[in-house]
C-alpha cells in the first residue's frame, strides 16, 4: 500500500498554500500560489491519494488547496472563488469557527 508513484504534472496546474503565524501581534496569514510540478499518487486503505509536489523549499505544512482550470480553489470539499475567501475558511477552520 505505500507504494508511491511521480506523475509529472500538466502545464498550468496549481496550488495555494496557506500559512498561519501565532504571534503576540496576532495570527500572521500567508496565502501563496505554487505551480504543481509533480503528483505523488499512492494506495490508501480508502482509496487512491494524490498529493501536489511543489518547487524545493516550499513547505506543505499549512492548508493545500488546488486551483482549477477556472481559477477556482477547492479545499476540504469546499470550492472558494478567490484566494482570500480560501485564506479566510482557513483560518476559521483553525479557530473553530465554521
């Protein structure tokens, strides 16, 4: 089941990621968008699961949306219209709040 396969990604293909910062100021939000180089497709015990990979150093340790041939980004099955609505259900759903 781990066994994990690259697909190299189509032209035009991306991601947004979008960090959140914890400081005494308050929560710092970063919402950027990445071009998809690559797909890591791999067996799950639910299925099939294909991961974005991103250019080196950018890190996937905040939210991943994907971005649609229509400039859509879809994210925890939720499709937003604009980066900042996306950056906005992220940070809600870090705090809590739906």
């Amino acid at each position: 089941m781990n066994n994990h396969q690259l697909i190299q990604a189509q032209p035009g293909q991306f991601a947004w990621v979008t960090t959140l910062t914890e400081s005494e100021a308050g929560t710092k939000v970063d919402c950027t968008r990445w071009p998809v180089i690559a797909w890591d497709v791999h067996e799950t015990s639910v299925g099939t699961l294909a991961q974005p990979v991103l250019p080196i150093g950018v890190q996937l340790d905040g939210h991943v949306g994907l971005e649609s041939a229509d400039g859509e980004i879809y994210w925890n099955h939720t499709t937003f219209s604009s980066h900042v609505d996306f950056a906005a259900a992220c940070v809600a759903g870090e705090w809590g709040i739906d």
